[in-house]
C-alpha cells in the first residue's frame, strides 16, 4: 500500500495547476488569436468546407461543418454577446445569423434550417409585419442578447447550399474582414495527419518569345516519380518569362471530400518565387480568385489550377511575398529547381521538385488572330455596338484584353465566357431598336438554361442592365405562366394530422419573381426552397382557422406572368 499525506496531495495539485496553466499560457504565446470559444456543434468537428477554398467566383469565406447529413442538428453561440444581423433569402447563405461578441470578432452560422424560439419569433413577426419571407434585420444591441454556448438555431440546407452543414466564419466586427477559424484553435477541433494531394502541375509562357516544351502555350508538366514524399517531375525544357500552376487539393482524418490548402510556397534555386498563405480577407476582394486561378483551363474543364505568379499589379491579399511576380527568366548555360510546397493549417506538407533546363529550339512567332477592340483594364472604356452601348469601367478586367463585341439581330456577343470579370459591366440600350414586347428580357445564355439579367426602364425610355460576365446575351420572350402544384394536401381534404402545406412551384422561361400566400384572405408566411421548388407553410403559425380553409397562391414570373392558385382544405386545432 501507497500512502501519501496531505502534504503530498497539496503538492501534486499544485503542480498540476502551475502545469495547466503554462499549458493555457504556451497555447496562447503560440496563437495570440486563441479564443477560449464554445463549439458552434456538439459532435466531432469534421470538414466539408476549408478557409479560402477555391470556389466559383469566390474564395470560401469560414469553414464547413459537416451535420451528419442530418438537419436539425442544434447550433451554439461561440461565446456571449448579441444577434447584430439576421438574414433570410432564398439563395446565399439561407437562413443566417450574426453575433458580435464582446473581444471584437463576430461570429456567423449560415444555411440554418430554423432558429431557437425567441429569435424565430422576433423574425417572423416581422417577416408577417413586412409580408415578405426574404428579410433582413439588424436588431439592436440590447434586443436579443446570447450566452456562451447558448443554443441559437438547429441546422439546416438552406440557401444556395449542396448538402446539410453549417457555414460558419469568424469576422472582425469593425472591418467586415473575415478571418480563418484556424487561427483561433479550431485546428485542435479538427483532426487531421493527411497531406495535401498534388494533382497536376502547368507551366505558362508569358512572353511572345517564351516556350515550354517546344509550345507557346500552357503546358501540363508530367509527374515522373513520388520517393520518400518528395513528388518529382519531368524536366521542363523552356526558354524567356515563364510561370508556373498547381492543382491541389487537402483532406483532413475524418473527412473525404477535396478542400483547398492553406498555404503554398514556391521558391526557385533557395530564392522565394510566391508564397500564399490563407488567414483572412475582405468580401471586395473574394472575386479576385477568378485572377489567381487559371480561368480559362477552369471554364474549359472545370480544373482549379492555382496561379503561382502574378501578371500585374492586381492586389490578392493572399500573397504573402513573392520575387518579379512569381516570374522565372529561363536563359542559357543555367539550371533552374523549383520546389513547391503545399500544407495544411496542421504544417501536413507534400512537396513537389520542377527541374528546369533552357531550349535553345528556335520557335515562329506567334500571330494574334483575335478580333475585337482593345480594352485598357486601367480606364473606362465604351463601345457602340449595334442598338447597345457597352460601358467597361476600369478595374473590370484584370488584363488589358481585345474583346469581340457583336450584335445581331436581338443578340449581343461580349467576347466569350473563358475571360474573368471583377466588376460590372453596363449594358444601354433601346427596346424598339432590339424588338422588345411587354414580354421580353435580357438572358445570358452561355449556362445550362438561359439566365434572366434584369433590365430596368430608365426616364429616357431606355433600359439600363448591369451583367458580370462576358459571353453571349439574347433578348427573349416569355409568355408562359409559372406552375402551382399542391403537393401534400388535394382540394377539401382533411389536414389535422399535419403539421405544414407544401406547394410545389416552377416557371419555364424568365423565372420566379415573386410568391405571395393568402388563408381566408390573409397573408400567410410561406417558406422557399427553391432547390426543390417548395413553398411550405407551417400550421404552427396558428393561421389557420377551425373547419374550413381557403387557400390562394399567387407566383410571378419576371416579366409579368402570373398564376393564382385558389383550393380549401380543412383542419380542426382540436386535440382528441
């Protein structure tokens, strides 16, 4: 038997205190950001989502929580402090939800399936107030306050989502900036040992007098062997200003999906080419992802090739430091190694050895056969085409370009769709001259289905339409009517035993404006889902009245197209 004494047992716990807190105290000298926080989910935190992952037209701005592919899933507040910002659209983020916190950072949960109940009841009192599902509240400080690890909503699939999760960022409050959950310790939230995987590299001439592997064009550069972790490729044979191009992905232990990485760093001979590094960003500058990857092999194929130079000046706030823009001046009598490292926020890293000799082989040069007007991204630039004018304000393109602008006969051909836009262009023009009737609208037509561009009627009788991509614009005509399909009920049924009114509704041509629900006459709140055409209406709302029910649905397109749906139904409150 072991006998310790009082003394002994004061000892031991005080040791243990004093080693806790160096413990807190190293976590915190290692990561001045640590945040003492709740989790947003009481399950094992695991990846759908990374911070700036490459995305279209955006980087990711906060981490995706898998849900178990489950909705309803409860969702905490990181810490105290109050609600400042309550959204609810039908694409974006769904139902989402803001919290500012006393230390200066706002935390946000997205894709919402519902809120706790004394903040859905403030929400939709004013989404009955205003008659409207689409709301967006800015209650003051003092209205709905939370505590840490309060529960503040369940989990949904709301919004412009692809499957349950929760979208969740860290804010600082007085810029807006978002700010990568990693570095407030969520990285020991998230287990993960994997190293990020290297798909594919290319390499970039970016001079007329520049070649790789004998082309003037960009180049796949093969892998030749993987020993010891260290991945090496083929020699690349090159000459003048090249640049080169990653495709990667990372997983973490519990999760298979492919999320972006954290950081690159890309160094040539021991010098810094370009180093990346994911931490934080502003929502003006998430567009400029359409720079800094390869868009054109992107539009092409839909592989995301990461840029590992610059082409100008253009600003992306995730490049840490580089050397002449990334650029490497292959020339005679010199060999070059490039070596790349990728990793994830844990320091995982995979790298990759480029070895790069000069050729001499002569190579013609290469004639630019494009059509079209020179575009300077640095001015404003407009252009007369047909019935249109075309205003390009400066800083919408990234390069200067040579646009080619058409038009025929009720359709406008803004160069093609593989040239990323920044900003919007304007586009004026007369209805007569292009034929317009009470039904037509402006569509871009280079997507699956025609996509409605709104354009509104000016004083001057012409209309004015702001559109952020190039390619092919058509103006078309819409005379068909939205569909209304009661999904859950049929006329005159019994619906006691069910707790919502589901309406399936749909439109051919320019679209859903809008939606409106009536019971007995009165406004009833109606919520869309859009990616299963749904209206639902929940009998918890206590609209409904004892007996008999008369229901009307009112759904408009774009143009002015309307159906109203008119049925009863019936329903006692009664409880047997």
């Amino acid at each position: 038997m072991i006998v310790r004494s009082k003394a002994f047992k004061f000892l031991t716990n005080l040791f243990y205190l004093i080693g806790s807190l160096f413990f807190s105290h190293l976590l915190i000298a290692q990561n001045p950001m640590f945040w003492d926080y709740h989790k947003p989910l009481d399950i094992p935190l695991t990846l759908s989502g990374s911070f700036g992952e490459l995305r279209t037209n955006h980087f990711h701005s906060g981490l995706d929580f898998r849900t178990q592919q489950k909705i309803g899933l409860p969702v905490y507040s990181l810490d105290e402090g109050y609600v400042s910002r309550i959204k609810v659209s039908v694409f974006g983020y769904g139902k989402v939800l803001y919290i500012d916190h006393p230390n200066g950072y706002t935390s946000v949960y997205a894709h919402l399936d519902k809120y706790t109940d004394k903040i859905e009841e403030y929400v939709k009192g004013l989404q009955y107030l205003n008659q409207s599902f689409e709301i967006e509240l800015f209650p003051d400080p003092h209205q709905i306050k939370v505590n840490k690890g309060e529960m503040i909503a369940f989990s949904g699939n709301t919004g412009s989502s692809g499957g349950p999760h929760v979208h969740f960022e860290i804010r600082d409050t007085k810029t807006e900036e978002i700010i990568n959950p990693m570095l407030f310790g969520f990285d020991m939230q998230v287990q993960d040992q994997k190293k990020p995987t290297i798909v594919a590299l290319r390499a970039y001439p970016l001079e007329e007098q520049a070649s790789v592997n004998g082309l003037q064009q960009p180049s796949i550069v093969t892998i030749a062997q993987n020993a010891g972790g260290v991945i090496t490729t083929k020699t690349i044979r090159a000459k003048g200003k090249i640049g080169l191009g990653i495709q990667c992905f990372d997983q973490s232990n519990l999760s298979f999906g492919k999320n972006g990485v954290y950081q690159i760093k890309a160094t040539c001979n021991g010098k810094t080419l370009l180093e990346m590094q994911f931490d934080r960003f502003a929502f003006d500058q998430s567009r400029f992802l359409n720079y800094y990857l390869d868009y054109e092999h992107f539009t092409e194929t839909g592989n995301k090739f990461q840029k590992l130079f610059l082409t100008n000046d253009v600003v992306i706030p995730m490049v840490k430091k580089h050397t002449n823009l990334g650029w490497l001046e292959i020339a005679p009598n010199k060999t070059y190694q490039v070596k790349i490292e990728v990793s994830d926020f844990h320091q995982n890293t995979t790298v990759v050895l480029v070895p790069i000799v000069y050729d001499a082989s002569e190579i013609p040069p290469k004639k630019d056969e494009s059509k079209g007007f020179v575009v300077k991204k640095s001015r404003d630039e407009i252009f007369d085409i047909g019935p249109f004018e075309v205003m390009i304000p400066a800083k919408t393109l990234y390069e200067d370009t040579k646009l080619d602008l058409q038009y025929q006969v009720g359709k406008l051909k803004l160069h093609h769709k593989k040239v990323p836009v920044h900003g919007s262009i304007t586009l004026t023009f007369d209805p007569e001259k292009v034929g317009w009737t009470p039904k037509s609208y402006l569509a871009y037509m280079d997507n699956a289905k025609p996509l409605y561009e709104k354009a509104e009627l000016k004083k001057n009788g012409n209309r004015l339409a702001y559109v952020r991509r190039l390619g092919n614009y058509q103006i078309l005509e819409d005379n068909i009517a939205p569909i209304i399909q009661p999904v859950n009920f049929k006329e005159g049924e019994w619906l006691s035993n069910k707790s919502q009114l589901q309406v399936k509704i749909s439109d051919q041509g320019s679209g859903i404006q809008s939606f409106n629900a009536y019971l007995n006459g009165k406004w009833i709140l109606m919520e869309y889902e859009y990616k299963d055409n749904l209206l639902t209406h929940a009998f918890a709302d206590g609209k409904v009245q004892e007996g008999k029910n008369d229901l009307k649905v009112v759904v408009e397109d774009y143009v002015g197209n309307s159906t109203i749906f008119e049925t009863h139904f019936f329903r006692t409150n009664s409880k047997p």
